[in-house]
C-alpha cells in the first residue's frame, strides 16, 4: 500500500463515525462516479472504472452481461444540509473577540462566526461541505451481488487487479459543489474557519454557509466543480464477499470487527 492510499484510508477510518457510508479523502467527480459504477481504487488510490451497470452497450462491449434484474431507484433528495464533520475525537468551539476584532489573517472580519476545531489525539479529520447536499441511492443490494456473481469469473480474468484490489459497485453517493478536507496526524493541532451564516441549531446542523480558511492553518485540500458537476466525498458500496472477492477497504474491515464484537458483548 502506497503512502497515498494510507492517507486515503486513515481519512474513512478517522470519519466512520458519521453514518453516511465511507469517506473520500480525495472526492471524485459525480459525473464518473456515480451509483451504479463498477471499478476499483488501486494502491495510490486513484479509481479505475470497468463500467456502469446502467450502461447496456459498454457493458456487452467488455464482454460484461446485463443487468437481469432491475436497479430501481430512490428519489434523488437534493435539499441536505449539514454542517462541519469531523472525526470523533475533534472538538469544536466558537470564537469570541473582544471589541469585535477577528485578527485571524484568511478570515474577513466580515464572518459571521468564527469556529475552533482542535484535538488532543495523534490525528483528526475535518470535511467543510456548501449546501445543498445530494444524496443518490439504489434500492436493495440483491441486483448487484447477482450480477457480480454472473461476471465474477470474467472480471477476475480480463481485470486481475481486483484480485488485488477488491471490487467496488457503488450503491450510493453523496455529493457537494464544494468541500474542503484537512486530515492531520500530530497531536494538540488547532485550525479555525470563519464562516459567512452562523446557523445555530440541533443534530446535524452546525456552522453553515462559505468559509474562510485562516492562512496559518496547514493541511487544507478545497475542491470546487465546473458546471453541473460535484464532488463526491461519502459513498455506499455493496460488498459481494460470498465470491471470494470483495471491497478490500480496512475501514469496512474495522466495521465488520466492531459490530462482531459489540454483538459478543451482548
């Protein structure tokens, strides 16, 4: 595993928190990669497509069979709105200055509010997100293992990798216009972000709108869209493990183990 891709998976580990599937440190454009994709991510972490499940034509063109059953679905639901996520161990906290001075340089002493993010672990995650997110989705998983079980033998032979590297079939996504990630593994690190509203309220909503990042804070990737494009940065996958082949992500592993041990505790 290249050092690229252990960044890739600390990051899904660190954000597995959040129940939204698993977390790309560095997002992939919607237009490429979408529910229904198939491919893989290879050991720098860059993603390989094979094909789309949607897209009859290519599939026969690579030697792939149809989809017998049918992919319903869900409606697209493209008014989420959530503020900063963060892995478990960040602690945030608002900034109050006195006489109403923001001597923080990055942030216009216009923002509305002023947030803290710190940590006293080894390493800890942020994801700033604009709103609307969109949240695409299939119904059901069955359609996808039956169709991985029908190719399993044909994509092992014309694609090794995934011998390798696992095969991901994407079943759900969700995506921004614009993110920002920073991921850092050094303990009692501080960032602050300045943000243009200050939404105050309960469970999933925090801190909301653009921001501003401060210029003495390291670490940051932001990733902007053109056009109709997003980012992807959580996704859902089904996991075919019954062929002997399957999404080889430790973070998925980390789950499986904690959910087995959480059922012998009980």
């Amino acid at each position: 595993m290249s050092s690229k891709w252990e960044l890739d998976v600390q990051y899904a580990d660190l954000m597995s928190n959040h129940p939204f599937g698993i977390a790309l440190y560095r997002p992939q454009p919607r237009s490429l990669f979408n529910p229904g994709i198939v491919g893989y991510f290879d050991k720098f972490g860059a993603w390989n497509p094979i094909a789309h499940l949607e897209d009859e034509e290519a599939l026969v063109a690579k030697g792939l069979s149809k989809m017998k059953d049918k992919l319903e679905k869900a409606p697209v639901d493209s008014g989420i709105k959530w503020g900063p996520k963060t892995s478990s161990d960040v602690r945030e906290k608002k900034i109050e200055f006195s006489g109403g001075l923001n001597p923080i340089p990055g942030i216009p002493v216009t923002a509305s509010a002023v947030f803290s993010y710190s940590t006293d672990k080894d390493d800890g995650a942020i994801l700033l997100t604009t709103s609307p997110i969109t949240f695409e989705r299939y119904y059901h998983s069955t359609p996808f293992k039956n169709w991985c079980k029908e190719n399993a033998l044909h994509i092992l032979k014309n694609w090794e990798e995934v011998k390798e590297y696992g095969l991901w079939m994407v079943t759900s996504i969700y995506s921004t216009k614009k993110c920002a990630i920073n991921l850092w593994q050094a303990r009692r690190k501080e960032f602050k972000v300045g943000f243009d509203t200050n939404i105050a309220t309960l469970g999933e909503l925090g801190p909301n709108g653009d921001w501003h990042l401060s210029q003495k804070d390291e670490g940051w990737g932001e990733y902007t869209t053109d056009g109709d494009d997003k980012s992807v940065v959580f996704l859902e996958v089904s996991n075919s493990s019954t062929l002997g082949f399957w999404v080889r992500h430790p973070t998925i592993k980390r789950r499986k183990r904690r959910r087995r041990r959480r059922t012998r505790n009980h």
